[in-house]
C-alpha cells in the first residue's frame, strides 16, 4: 500500500482488472449438480445453449418395477423399398419390444414432381424449343434429384442454363396443374399459377446480383457516393418547392436553377476534397485575385458553401488565420517569415491583440501590401543585379566569360542585402555559403558588391 | 443538411449611405432542411448577413495570502463575458469549462450568465472552454483554450492577495448565416453587433421585446475593475500607421524600378532573369 502511495499509483485496482478476478469464481461454482467436474469441464466450463436433455433426468433411475433389457434385434424402415433387414440394439422394457416405424423414417421427404402422360405431352405440353424425350429426362432427373436444378443442369445431356430448365419445368406442371383442374378457379389460389416462373426476369436478376458481387471496393464506395447526391438533390428539390409556398415567388425559378446548379457544383467538388482542409484547396483561386472585395467574397464561400465544412459559427482569429494561410500560400516559407520579420519592427502584432472585423481586415491588407513590397524589393535587386553585372567589363571579356558573369550575377544577388532598415540579417550567411564555388571572381564582384549597396544607403 | 437557395427580396429605397453602395442590395433567403430528430423543419437563412457577438474570456487569479495552503494558494475565475460586459445570455445558451483531471469532477457546466466558475487550487493548466448557443443560434459548440496563469510575470515582490492575476483574451464569435429568428431576436441588443438591413426588408418573424428581468450582464460585477477595456482604436491606429509607412516604401520603390527600365538595356545574354 505505501509502495503505491510512493509511485502514485491509484490505490483502488482498475475496475477492469476488478472484474476479471471475480468471473472466473464465480464459473466454477456455478458448475451443476448433476454431473460430475471432469465432465462438465469438457464442455469448457460454460453451459450449453440449450440443454438437451434435463440435467434432473441424468440422475434418475428408471422405476424399480421396470425390467430393461437391451436386445440385438431385426427392424424394418419404411422409407426403404428394397426389404433390406437391419439389425440394431433395442431397448426392451418387461420382454415387450417397442413397436412403430423406424424413427428416422419420417425424415424421408420427397417433393411430388408432376407426372403426364403422353397424350397429356401432345395436348398440352409441345414446345418448339423441347424435344419429348428431353422433357421426360428432365422430369426424370427433377424426381431423381428433388428439383435441385444446379445438380440438373450438370447432369443433363444436352447443355442448357439453369433457367430454361426452371422455365420448362414450371410451365409444364403449370400447364398440366391448369388443364387437369376441374375448374380454372380451383387452381388459381395455388402458387404456380398465380405466379408463373419469368425466365428473362430471372437471367436479368442472377446477373445483376453477379455484377454486384464482384464490385470493387472502389466501385461500390463510388456509387453509394452517387446515391448519397441523388439523395441530396431530390431534397434541395423538394426544400425549392416546399419553400415556394412561403416565400414570394420572385424570380424563384431562376433561384431554383441557380441552388441546383451550385449543388451539383459542390457536390462534385466535395468528393475530392473529402479530407482536405479548405483553405489549401482553395490557395490556387485566391492567388489570382486581388481585390479586398473579392477575398472578402471569397472568404463568405469558404466559409458558407463548401458543403462539408460548412461553418455555422467561428471565431474571428480563426478566419483571419485562414484568410492569411490564404494570401500566403504562394509565398515560400522564407518571404512569410520577413513578412513576420517586417511587422514586428513596425509594431505591429503578429496576432491582433483586438481582432474586431475591422482590426482584421486592416491587418489582412497590411500583409498584403509587404508582400508586394518585398516582391517590388526583390524585383529590384535583380535589375540592379543585371544593371551591375554589365558595369563590370573586365570580367566579361574572360574566356568561358557567358558562365562565369552568370555566377557573378547570382552572387551579387545574394551579396545584397534587405534594402529596408528593418530585416535583413541573412545576407551574411549567404555570403559565406558562395566564396566556395566563385573565389576566382571574388576581386571583380565586390566593386559591384559596392555600388548596389550605396544605392540603398541613400534611400535611407 | 440540405439547402436551397430561393428567393432574392429587393429594397426599395435604399437610404444613400457613406457606407454602402448606392445600388439595391439583396437579401437572399436560404432555407434550410434541417436532419436532425428525423423532424425535417425549414429554417430560414439570411444569406450575406453576419452577426459577431465580441467576447473577453480568460482568467483572474488571488493569491491567498495568509490563508494558502500547500494545495490550495490561489482562488482562481475562469469566464466568459461579453466584451464591453453586455448580457451575452441572450445568444449563449451554456459554457462547459473543462478543469485539470485532479479537480473533482473536472467536467463543470454553467447554465446561465454570468458563464463563470471559481476554484481554489495551487497550479497552473490549460482550461477547456465549450461554449453552446441556443436552439435558433447554431447547435454546433465553439472550442476556446485558455492557460491559467497564477503568478505574475516579475516575481519580485511578495505575494498580494489585493493586486490579481488577470489575463484575458478578446475575440469574435460570427455567425456567417443567421436564422431570421436568431436576427430578429436579437438585433436590437447591446452585446450583438448586427448589420443594418436595407429599408424595405420584411423579417418573417416578429421582434420580441426582451424584457429585462434580471440584470445578467457584468457591469457591476465585483471584478469589473479588473477587466481590460478592449478598444479597436488603437489596433488600428497602429495598422494605419504601419499601412502608410509600408505604402510609402512601395511608392519609392516603383520609382526607382521605372527609373532603372528608363536606363539603356545591355544586350546580355544571361538577361533572361527577369523575375515577373
């Protein structure tokens, strides 16, 4: 106990481990008494189902003034036809055996195929399709196989499917069942008649049921996905015309179509999008656009019409985290950390300390304007990269000059550094990463390396 | 669920505003099949209509002073109050605050305003905040997460059990697609912000007068001295500030770029870096 204290265990065992401890108890006492323990523990130590016999019954002992004896005696079963006598052990009370059939012989059902005759065959029973004799074999076998059509049709002489053997089986008893009644009344009630045995129907359905057994995971994901939007569209069906009586009908047909339509459209989409977060699906569209009105319509679709992530409340943290994963998707990682970098040195918060509609959107424009300012930035420095690049005439004349003014151009990329006063502290990595590969153009580069960075001075 | 999009109603006269356009603005009605209890009831929605309710929650802590105990130093408040201390009861039904697993039961549900739950405890955890809105509001909860803090930043001094711990987060719960019954409940209360509708619309459901009965809201709240007065002011000064000092460099920039493409163009070959 104190051992537990000191670990911090739970003092209580887990109830769980509680319960497992008690069962096994109580099985074993709960074993009954009429049989023995050994026996009972073949059977696994559980009860069977359904007891067979009364367990009160093992222990009872016939009555005393019974006299049994057990006798290897002849019997006879009726289910037979050929007369064969058995023998087996019977239990004899007072010198009197038992009497009756065989036991098992009622088990020996049979099913009771039509029999014609051949004046029957020429009145009723003439196919085209059928010879007399194999009709009568079919019969034949239809007794000697209890209507087990799938044995028949493999026994059969002549090849025929399954249900054309059906077909002729049924409509010839049908046939038969008809004219030999009395009155077509009489037969009427009786199953054959009142449904007679449809052979197209029949092939349609084995092989609809076929095609569905040997769908593909795939496939069946696919149409219950189709189902579900059939589902979809003939309620936002009914919503349309159910609505129509509550509201004025202005223009609703127009309504109607233009709901189906952007249905369909979601619908469509969704399945693709199944597990996807909106906002990365949705990066490529909001690149194009630029405008604050159309993000901010943008920013409603996000958040209303995508079906499977149809949002009824947020926070306003949330949408604009969104609304600037969105803006940001096409900036590589290390343009969002200068933006960060760039509103931290003006001051402003990363996160809005009191993001009101307001707040957000002046914040969301924020971000935007420094990223068109860092890409103006960049703009810049490439064309003072190839302004300069051109300057240097010395190293152009160089032999293998194409390759070596290329590397110079990439490395007066790198040597200039952030033009604003605030960020820019990776310039010195970079210059140490290219001295490797272009220190024969070292000397050449830096009156280059010179000239872009006076340009930044004074715009300061 | 299922909805469809039926009716567009115009305005009439719509007042010249600074604000909006001058052109009619429409209001669409979504009506909604709602799924739920197998009872498909038709919820009108006002497509394009926003209401924010702004919220302050987070945490006010007391250090017990003389009376802390190993196990209990602090007397603790977590909350969720409308943030200019307006009754929020009106959209929120009820908030279930989610306490460190060592609290009897940890699970606490607060039913009616003011949405608070004080403690006595000795640590520091992340509180679980769900907040639940009422039937017409939205039947999906809104998930917050708060860290209570107990001790403040500077460790200096000695533990006052006059000047309290307090940290509070502000946000904005928005419902992007109110019912018309939620709006017409509502858009006449000091804790909601509701846009204005054009003139001649019609809401299908009356406005209830909300009869105050109890005061519910938190102005005379024994900690309303401590609460931190959110003001969008100086955020967006500061935007503001920050938007023209940025827009400034741009403009410089541009100049000098179209001063760069007025210079003479050097036939190099390696010009094919223009970046777009």
């Amino acid at each position: 106990m104190d051992a537990k204290d000191i670990l911090g265990l739970p003092k209580n065992q887990l109830p769980i481990a509680q319960e497992k401890k008690s069962r096994p108890q109580k099985e074993t006492q709960r074993k009954p008494d009429g049989v023995s323990r050994e026996v009972y523990a073949l059977t696994g130590g559980l009860a069977p189902l359904m007891p067979s016999t009364d367990v009160s019954q093992l222990k009872k002992r016939p009555p005393s003034d019974e006299k049994i004896t057990w006798q290897w005696l002849h019997f006879t079963n009726s289910a037979r036809k050929d007369n064969l006598h058995l023998y087996h052990w019977v239990r004899v009370v007072n010198g009197v055996p038992p009497t009756g059939d065989y036991s098992f012989a009622k088990y020996n059902k049979s099913v009771d195929v039509v029999k014609y005759t051949n004046e029957e065959y020429e009145k009723y029973l003439t196919d085209p399709m059928w010879t007399k004799e194999e009709t009568d074999q079919l019969f034949d076998l239809c007794e000697r196989f209890d209507l087990r059509f799938i044995v028949i049709a493999d026994r059969f002489p002549s090849s025929r499917t399954v249900e054309e053997l059906k077909d002729r089986y049924y409509s010839v008893s049908r046939a038969i069942l008809i004219a030999r009644a009395p009155s077509p009344g009489d037969v009427s009630v009786h199953p054959l008649v009142k449904e007679p045995y449809n052979v197209s129907q029949e092939t349609e359905r084995k092989r609809a049921l076929s095609m569905v057994l040997s769908q593909t995971k795939q496939q069946e994901r696919k149409d219950a996905e189709v189902l579900a939007e059939a589902k979809r569209i003939a309620e936002a069906r009914m919503a349309a015309r159910a609505a129509e009586e509550h509201v004025l009908p202005v223009a609703s047909q127009m309504g109607l179509e233009s709901s189906q339509k952007a249905v369909v459209h979601g619908d469509t989409v969704s399945p693709s999008v199944n597990v996807q977060l909106p906002s990365i699906a949705f990066a490529p569209s909001t690149s194009v656009m630029a405008d604050s009105a159309s993000t901010l319509a943008s920013l409603r679709m996000l958040m209303t019409d995508w079906k499977n992530f149809q949002l009824r409340v947020y926070l306003r943290t949330y949408a604009l985290e969104q609304m600037v994963q969105a803006v940001s998707s096409s900036a590589g990682l290390r343009t969002i950390k200068r933006v960060e970098q760039t509103l931290q040195d003006l001051g402003v918060n990363l996160k809005p300390k009191v993001p009101t509609k307001a707040v957000c959107a002046e914040h969301l424009e924020l971000r935007k304007e420094i990223l068109t300012l860092l890409n103006l930035q960049k703009q810049l420095q490439y064309k003072e990269a190839e302004g300069s690049s051109y300057r240097e005439g010395s190293y152009i004349d160089m032999p293998g000059t194409p390759k070596r003014s290329l590397r110079g151009e990439n490395q007066d990329r790198t040597f200039v550094p952030d033009t604003m006063s605030f960020g820019g502290d990776r310039v010195v990595k970079r210059d140490q990463k290219r001295k490797g590969p272009g220190r024969l153009s070292e000397a050449p580069s830096s009156p280059a390396h010179k000239r872009p960075r006076k340009l930044k001075a004074s715009d300061m | 669920m299922t909805y469809a999009v039926t009716d567009t109603m115009e305005a009439d006269n719509m007042p010249d505003d600074s604000v909006s356009a001058a052109k009619p603005q429409h209001i669409i009605k979504i009506c909604q099949i709602g799924d739920d209890n197998e009872k498909k009831t038709i919820i009108s929605r006002l497509k394009d209509v926003e209401i924010s309710v702004p919220i302050a929650y987070g945490t006010i802590a007391f250090h017990l002073g003389r009376k802390a105990s190993e196990s209990q130093s602090h007397k603790w408040t977590v909350y969720v109050r409308g943030a200019t201390n307006e009754d929020i009861g009106v959209v929120i039904r009820r908030v279930v605050f989610q306490l460190h697993p060592s609290f009897n039961n940890p699970t606490r549900v607060i039913e009616s305003a003011p949405f608070e739950l004080s403690e006595c405890g000795w640590g520091e955890f992340e509180i679980a905040i769900s907040i639940f809105f009422h039937s017409d509001v939205c039947d999906k909860q809104l998930d917050l997460f708060h860290n209570l803090k107990l001790y403040p930043e500077d460790e200096s001094g000695p533990h006052s059990n006059k000047k309290p711990v307090v940290v509070e987060s502000f946000n904005e719960i928005v419902f992007p697609e109110p019912s018309e019954g939620f709006f017409a409940r509502v858009q006449n209360h000091p804790a909601v912000i509701v846009p204005r509708l054009p003139a001649g619309f019609k809401l299908r459901s009356p406005v209830d007068n909300v009869i105050e009965k109890e005061k519910r809201h938190m102005k005379d709240h024994p900690f309303s001295q401590w609460f931190t007065k959110f003001s969008e002011a100086d955020e967006l000064l500061k935007l503001a500030a920050a938007r023209q000092q940025v827009q400034a460099h741009i403009v410089k920039l541009k100049r000098q770029l179209s001063v760069m493409e007025g210079m003479p163009q050097p036939s190099n070959p390696a010009n094919g870096n223009e970046c777009t």
